[in-house]
C-alpha cells in the first residue's frame, strides 16, 4: 500500500505555508486503517479536525462506531494467530527498528501534522516526533531478550517460565501528545508480540494513521496494528469492552478511565490506567532559584500546561515565595501567543471544550478570591484574532482544600501554595487526590532523598522537571492510575507469564 502523500509533501515550510496561507493541510488519510489498508467507516460517516490555533476545520475523518472496531479487532485476532505468531522476535526486532528510521525519514510532515492537529508549537511537535522514533528504537532492541526462567524444583522435575504476548491489545490515547503515547503503548505491545487496535482522540486522529502506514511500509504484517477514528462515545466504549480484547492501556482523565475498568471488568480484561494529575515542585529555600524558576516555568508552561503530568502546583519555601512568583509571573507575562506553526512562546489549547473547561476553573477561583498574579483570561492569536488561547496564569497564596489546588485544570495555571517546614511541604505536596510524578528543587542532597522517598508519585525528578527519557518508567498512584510505562517495565504489560512443570523420571 502507498503512503498518504503528506509523508512525502516535501518540505516542512511548504506544508506550514498552505495552513497558515490557506488553511489547508492536503494528502491526509481520511479513513480507518485495518488490516493493512485505509477504508473509510462501515456507517460512512465523517467528522471534522480543527486546527486550535485557527479554531477552523481543516480535515475530515473516519467517524467509527461498533462494527469498525469489530473489523478492527477481528483483524487483529487474525494476526495474532498468523503471521505474526510466526514471526521471529529478531525480525520483530528489525521491523521496530526500521520503524524509528521510518518515523526520522518522514519526521518534518508529521511534526506539521501533529502542530495543527494537536495545536501544539512547532518545536514541541519536532520533539515528540524524535521521542516517537527512540520509543521504537528502544523496545527494538528488547525483541529478542523477553525470556523466562527455570525453577528449581528438584531432581526429578523441569520447570520454566515462558513469556507469550497477552492477546489483542486496545491503545485508548489522548490529543495533548497523539503520538508520543500512542508509541509509548505500541512499541512494546508490538516488541511482546502482540497484536494492537488504537483508538486515538477524536480531536487528533491523523498522526496515529500515519504512524499505522509506517508500520507496514517497514514490514509489520496487515492486521498487527489496526486504527479506528472517532469518538469515545462510540468507537472507544465499543473497544474497551469487545470480548476479543486482552488487554486495555488507556490514557486520559479519572472519570473516563473509570468508565473503561468497568467496562473492561465484564469480560475480566487487564487494564493499565494512566491518568490525570496535580503534580507539587517542591522548591526548598536552599535551592538554585534560577534553576527553580526555570524549571517550574517549563513543567506549566510546556504544551499550554495540557500535560499530565504538568508540575502544575508550586510548593515553595516562604523565603523563595516572592522572588518566585515575580520571576514567573514576569516570564508568563512576556510569553507571546501566535499560530503553533510559528512557534510562538504558548500555543493554543486543544478545543474550545478545553479553554472553556479552563476559564471554569480559573473564574470560579476569582469568584472565591483567589489572586490572580497574571493572565486569567481567554485569549486569541493577536495576529488572526483566531484560536483557543489561554493567557498563562498564577493562582497565589492558596490553601490546601481550594479547588485550584486539588483539581486538574489541564492548562497553563499554576497554583502557588508556601511552606515553613519540610514536613509541611511533604504535607501539601501529598495533598490530593492523584500522584503522578513531583518536583523537587534543593541543593542539599539529603533532603532531595528525603522528599524522593516521602513523595507519593510515581516519578520524582530532582533539580530538572521531566528529567528523563524512555528508558524511564512511568506511572501513577492513587487516582493517577496504576500500572507502568516506558523502560523494561512496560514489556510486563504486554507479557503473560506461562510455568511449565514436567516430571523428569
Ligand atoms: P478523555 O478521558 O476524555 O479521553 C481520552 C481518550 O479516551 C480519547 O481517545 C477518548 O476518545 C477516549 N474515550 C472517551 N470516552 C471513552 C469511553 N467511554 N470508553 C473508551 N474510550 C473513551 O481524556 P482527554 O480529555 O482526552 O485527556 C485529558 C486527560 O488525560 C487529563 O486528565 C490528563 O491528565 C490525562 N492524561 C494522562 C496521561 C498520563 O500518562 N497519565 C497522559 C496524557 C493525558
């Protein structure tokens, strides 16, 4: 099969020319892709993509529903148990691997695809992009190395573990990074042998396709990875609770991801849940301010703060307090807005759904009284009057029950609570309902430990916010989720372990 001609539209300044020029965006797949082909929904049904930073439609879409994913999912099940049961994990292994070259050949369009798409700054798309790619690249090189174990019984026995892929996989993924999760869920579901239907989100379905044609142009045979488009409604609710499906990784929010364990429970389906988030910086009065400043700017202020796990609470030591929040409020104000592709220093957000969800919070914080240190408003690109903008914006001075502090706004709003003591700020940090990952800022290498160990989050990153990279598992706590992705960690996801005991003599 062909590429869709975005992979080869040249030159990324051309493509971002058409959209900013004339809103288009030509050459996207505008089907689902089962079973090695696009074809467009069985209902023909369509929907439409917008681009956030113009709030205008630019491209159509497969709407699936029920009989898409059973296509999908029976696809996949064939696979399963054909050719790709039959292919060795070496060549599994080169498959991946031609499959992250595949991703840097084409790694321009897709950028431009996922900017306008997702509404994420241009740069930021370049970076998931390359994160894709060494996603494939990594569990490329973990093919060949799933082994079990013998036991040690005795004598007269031989016991061994064996790991067999799990089944049929469902990839439920969010639009804040479309394809940056979509590969932290795929590659090691494709590495463990499994076979895998995505359902991307109905605000970001393009790069999923794309990456589903580089699969087989880099020789994953048809069906092992199939996409259906549409809405959560319909085509998600359908996926996670198809019999056919062994295992659900979902990404997204709480009250979703409830509805999927539900969903998956009635046919006894294994899920990994990752969820939202209200992540601490915890900034002590010994740390490099500096440092502290830049850190917390980026942990808010990346992808219009719409990251789970976005350092979106400071927790500052008192003696810092002032310094920081002028440093930051400074910095918020100097951000300029503009179209993604012109990578401005804050993009849009993703919909109209989520600046208006965002505004919510940050009225209903006005309304209690909370101090508005900067920003607060809904805004547009000054260069259009276009778009879903929201200013960047610093809640100060909260208590620890305010609603800013114990919900997720998912936006570029940071909440600023102080503390005297460590155990006060260990208090405040651990103070909701989700841990996902937190910040630690502090010269003295005792109490970053310290804080590492009584932090409840799944990550905990000292003196960098989002230190790291694959190799790095990844996760929540609490209503953050359960389970683990990236590094050798998410391979367990994918794996079932078989024990094999046989009596010798
Ligand atoms: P969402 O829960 O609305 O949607 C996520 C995905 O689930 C989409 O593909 C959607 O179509 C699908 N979906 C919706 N209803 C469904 C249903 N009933 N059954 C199956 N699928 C369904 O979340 P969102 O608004 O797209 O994403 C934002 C949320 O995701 C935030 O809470 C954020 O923190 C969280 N998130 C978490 C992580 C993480 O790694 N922990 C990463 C990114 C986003």
């Amino acid at each position: 099969m062909s590429l869709s001609a975005i992979l080869d539209a040249g030159q990324a300044e051309e493509l971002a020319a058409g959209v900013l020029v004339a809103g288009v965006l030509p050459g996207l797949p505008d089907g689902h892709y089962i079973d090695g082909v696009g074809v467009p929904a069985l209902s023909g049904e369509r929907m439409e993509s917008f681009d956030p930073s113009t709030a205008q439609a630019f491209a159509r879409f497969a709407a699936g529903d029920v009989q898409d994913v059973d296509r999908a999912v029976a696809a996949a099940r064939r696979a399963l148990s054909g050719l790709w049961r039959r292919t060795t994990p070496a060549e599994r292994g080169r498959i991946l691997a031609r499959t992250a070259a595949l991703i840097r050949t084409h790694a321009a369009p897709l950028a431009v695809v996922e900017c306008v798409d997702a509404g994420k700054r241009l740069a930021e798309a370049r970076g998931d992009v390359a994160s894709a790619a060494r996603t494939f690249e990594y569990y490329a090189g973990a093919c060949d190395k799933l082994q079990g174990h013998t036991l040690p019984l005795d004598t007269d026995h031989l016991a061994y573990t064996v790991l067999e892929p799990v089944g049929v996989c469902a990839q439920v993924v969010p639009w804040n990074y479309p394809l940056a999760t979509l590969a932290r869920g795929l590659a090691p579901a494709l590495a463990a042998g499994c076979t895998v239907v995505v359902k991307p989100a109905e605000t970001t379905p393009f790069t999923a396709l794309l990456l589903a044609e580089l699969l087989t142009e880099a020789g994953l045979p048809p069906g092992v990875c199939n996409v259906v488009t549409g809405t959560g409604a319909q085509a998600g609710a359908a996926l996670v609770a198809h019999p056919d499906i062994s295992h659900v990784t979902f990404t997204g929010s709480v009250p979703t991801g409830i509805d999927v364990m539900r969903a998956a429970a009635s046919n006894v389906t294994h899920v990994l849940l990752e969820l939202g988030g209200k992540s601490p910086v915890v900034v002590m009065a010994d740390a490099d301010v500096e440092q502290a400043v830049d850190g917390v700017f980026g942990a808010i202020f990346e992808n219009a703060g719409q990251i789970c796990s976005a350092g979106s609470r400071l927790v500052v030591a008192r003696p810092l307090h002032e310094q920081m929040v002028q440093a930051l409020a400074a910095r918020a104000q100097a951000l300029s807005l503009g179209h993604a592709l012109t990578d401005p220093g804050l993009g849009p957000v993703n919909s109209a759904a989520q600046q208006a969800r965002i505004a919510g919070h940050v009225e209903r914080a006005r309304a209690r009284g909370v101090q508005v240190l900067t920003g607060g408003r809904v805004a547009a690109d000054p260069a259009s009057g276009r778009g879903w903008f929201f200013e960047p914006t610093l809640l100060d001075g909260l208590a620890p029950d305010d609603p800013a502090v114990r919900q997720e706004i998912f936006g570029p709003v940071l909440s600023v609570q102080v503390f005297d003591e460590v155990e006060e700020a260990i208090a405040l940090a651990n103070g909701t309902d989700f841990a996902l990952v937190a910040g630690v800022y502090t010269r003295d290498f005792a109490t970053a430990h310290r804080l590492a160990r009584d932090l409840d989050a799944g990550q905990v990153y000292i003196n960098e916010y989002f230190a790291g990279g694959i190799e790095v598992p990844f996760g929540g706590n609490r209503r953050s989720g359960f389970g683990r992705e990236k590094g050798l960690e998410a391979l367990r996801n994918y794996c079932r372990v078989k024990s094999v005991a046989a009596r010798l003599s």
